[in-house]
C-alpha cells in the first residue's frame, strides 16, 4: 500500500502561490513534494533525539569498547599461535587478503623449518577501522548538559529555505512578514501537520536559515550547471 500524499494539492497550490511560483510548475511541485518529505522526516527524527546525557554515555561506551578491543587485538600480535589461529578465522572481505596471506605464508615457513617474521598486514586494517571508530565516537560526543535544543523547526524551515533559494525568482529575506517567512510559515503547517494560525514561533528559525544563503546559492548554481551538462550531452 502506498503512503498518503504529505500534501494536498490544495496546499501544494497555496505553497507555489506563496513563493510566486506558477503552479503549473512541474519541476518546482515535485521538488516541494520532496522537500515536504524531507522536512517530515528530520523534524520526526529530531523528535527521537536523546538528551546530551545519554548520548555522551552510548559514544563513551563505543568509545571505550573500540579502544579495549584494539589492545586486545595489538596484545593478541606477542601470543604467535592465537594470532594465526584468529586471522585465519578472518571471513572473507573483512579484514582483506593480507592478513590470511600473512598466515599462510608463515605457516609455510614453519613446515619448511625456517623461522620467518609474521607479515601482520591484515591487523593493522582492522586496527584502522577500530581507530576510526573510537575518534567518531569521541567526536561526535557532545560537551552539554541538560536538554537538547529543539532542532526540528530549523530543519523544516532550512528545507523550506532551500527550495526558497532553487525554484524562487523573489530574493529571500529573514525579516517576519518577508515573502520568505509567510512561505517558511505555510511550509512548517503542512509539514508538521499544525494548524496555520497555531502560536508556534518560527521567527529565530527563519532569519537563521538565512545565514545559509551562500550555500544554497552555491547548491542551486552547481545542480544547474549539472542539469545543463545533462540535457546537452
């Protein structure tokens, strides 16, 4: 079964008259379409958002887990026999040909009775990973208590603000009764599934979105001059 439509075209109609868009537009109404949905989902998403606490507390914990894990994993290098025993284990694609080639080839060696090095490539590529891992966590952990801002509204509005920016001819600005803000407005309504006359202040938002604007400029000269190349070649 197919998902209701995010929007009536009602109120697909009223979004296009609102940025001075035609509504005959097809382009511009499949692009508003999509940035309906795109708005849904960051502000549904946004809702699920945990409190700085908890999510500090799930990043340490991966952040502790990668960093045990790659002791564990440098200790297993001094203990010749769990090494070759482990890496030869290795499922295919995981940690690449170099480490079960690196086994093989000492295995060989000590049939032949010649004591040769451990090539322990295919470590060092899990260890990369594991390192990776332990500084995203770290990084993306987030110093504030408490909680969080309520960052949905300003996602909704940036979509807005970015088909604003593409498929509007009127320069937006961030002042509360701009072309822009009644758009921005009517936009987060249907988004959200709120009532336009709702008190729900969407001021700081909007005139945030506008901070955007060499972005979005720079977005919308980019996916025009890639849509040119697309329709000459």
């Amino acid at each position: 079964m197919s998902a209701p439509p995010i929007a009536t075209a009602e109120q697909i109609k009223q979004l296009l008259e609102l940025a001075g868009i035609c509504s005959s537009d097809e382009e511009a109404k499949s692009w508003l379409e999509h940035a309906l949905v795109a708005a849904q989902n960051s502000n549904r998403i946004a809702k699920k958002r945990p409190l700085w606490a908890d999510q500090k507390e799930l990043l340490s914990d991966i952040e502790k887990t990668a960093r045990k894990l790659t002791r564990q994993l440098q200790q297993l290098r001094s203990h010749s026999y769990s090494f070759l025993v482990f890496w030869s284990a290795v499922e295919p694609g995981t940690a690449g040909g170099f480490a079960r080639r690196a086994v093989l080839e000492d295995e060989t060696s000590q049939l032949r009775h010649r004591p040769k090095p451990i090539k322990r490539l295919g470590d060092l590529e899990i260890l990369s990973i594991l390192s990776n891992i332990e500084g995203a966590a770290k990084t993306a952990k987030d110093p504030r208590k408490g909680r969080p801002r309520k960052d949905g509204k300003q996602y909704v509005i940036d979509q807005a603000f970015a088909f604003f920016v593409r498929q509007c001819s009127f320069a937006p600005s961030g002042t509360p009764t701009g072309r822009f803000a009644n758009f921005a407005r009517a936009f987060y309504a249907i988004a959200v599934k709120r009532e336009s006359n709702d008190d729900d202040r969407l001021d700081r938002q909007i005139r945030q979105a506008l901070r955007r604007l060499p972005i979005e400029r720079e977005r919308a000269q980019y996916m025009s001059t890639l849509h040119k190349k697309i329709q000459d070649s």
